[in-house]
C-alpha cells in the first residue's frame, strides 16, 4: 500500500526544486530499477505490483495495486514498479581521453539517449551546461535504461569549464570540417550544442576545432540531425579513428 504522504512525496519529485530539497529522484520498470539495485544507488522505497525483487530488503518493499501505481507514475501506461533512490554524491573528475560536452540540450530523452551512448562508447564523463535539463528528470532516468549508474554526468559552467582545459576542443558546426576526413585523437572535448540554435556564441569563442558530419542527400536541405543522433555518429567516429 502507498500513503498519502507516500504520493505526495513521489509526484513532487517530478519537479527538479523537490528533487534537490529532497535529494531523492524515482525510476520506473523492471529493467531500469534492477539496473540501480545493482549500481550503487541507495534505495529509498520500491512499490510493485508484482512479487519481484526478492533480494531486496522486506522492509522496502511496498506490495501495490495498479490503481495506486496509476498515482505515482509519471508515466501515461505504467508499468509495474516504481523505486525511489537516493542521489548519490557528486563526483570529482579527471580530464582524461573523451569528456562528451552539452550546451544546453533541453529534451530530456536526447539526454538519457546521450547517457546510454556514452556508457556504450565508453565515455566515463559528460559535462552539462546549467541551462541543460535535470539529470534526473523522470524522462532521462526512463531513457537512460540504467546507463545513469555508469557515466559520470556533471553540471557547471561551460566557459569556466573550457577556459581552463588542456584538451583540445572540438564543436560540432554545419560549417565544420568533415569528420570522416580528420585525424581524430583519443583525447579531447567534444561539444554538442543546443537542439534549436546548436553551440551558443559564448562557448563558440572556445573551440579549436570544428567538425561536421556531411549531408550526402542529393538535395541538401535537411537543416540539422537530431542531437541524439549526431552523437552517436562522432563518437563512433572518434573511436574507430
């Protein structure tokens, strides 16, 4: 059974201000939530509806209907649990090999698919701007299918960030060079920008190289490629080169 306070307390936590009042975020789905259980994210509370998880501790497991689950998902077709874990501390990074870089990506679900393709490239940090959405957004946590546990995301200001690096800096840009045409290092920054207006003025300043991925269409009219997808196009790139 799930209280009063209990749904309370998990729908605010869809909003980002009761996330960090609360230091808590929720995951929803079998495969999602179990990927947690095994990382080492603190779990809160686990409500279900089926007679999964035996291995976690009796005393935070809710046994729920569908009806309360109806009430505390975010989701328009719940599925059958719901967990919510605590936010795990902040972790220091060291500028090494491939840092991926976002300037202020807003859809939550190019976050998480940039979460998942940086854990499957191997990517162990990705620097957001402040602007850039919440990591744990229900929507990114939901997209990233676990791969949250994986990649150190971090949050700051991306001039400081840039200012101060050794690393070369890459910048993804329509006018940029052909990325299937350049050497490419196992060390530096790659920055994707904004979905609508790309890689802002300020940030623009602090890129030594620019890349593209060419348009090969006959007509050339496409404007720009999902940020998503132009992701997992570079960072295959740079690590087949």
């Amino acid at each position: 059974m799930v209280s009063k306070n209990q749904i309370k307390l998990i729908t605010s936590l869809q909003q980002k201000k009761y996330r960090k009042q609360e230091q808590l975020f929720f995951a929803e789905g079998v495969k999602v939530v179990q990927e947690l259980l095994n990382s080492n994210f603190e779990l809160q509370d686990l409500f279900t509806t089926k007679q999964d998880f035996l291995t976690v501790s009796k005393d935070k497991v809710h046994a729920i209907s569908d009806t309360e689950l109806k009430k505390i998902s975010a989701l328009t077709t719940p599925n059958t649990c719901l967990a919510v874990f605590k936010m795990p501390k902040s972790k220091d990074f060291v500028e090494k090999g491939l840092i991926v870089v976002l300037d202020d990506v807003r859809d939550p679900g190019n976050l998480g698919t940039i979460i998942r393709l940086c854990d499957w490239f191997g990517i162990e940090t990705l620097f957001c701007s402040e602007e850039s959405v919440d990591i744990y957004n229900p929507k990114v946590v939901q997209a990233t299918m676990g791969s949250i546990s994986r990649v150190n995301v971090v949050y700051g200001n991306l001039e400081a960030f840039l200012t101060k690096t050794k690393l070369p800096v890459f910048g993804t840009f329509m006018d940029g060079k052909n990325i299937y045409q350049e050497k490419l290092p196992k060390e530096g920054i790659i920055i994707m920008g904004n979905e609508a207006n790309g890689i802002s003025s300020s940030v623009e300043k602090l890129v030594s190289e620019r890349i593209a991925i060419p348009r090969f269409g006959n007509l050339q009219v496409t404007e720009s490629l999902n940020v998503a997808t132009a992701t997992a196009i570079i960072l295959s790139e740079f690590k087949r080169s």
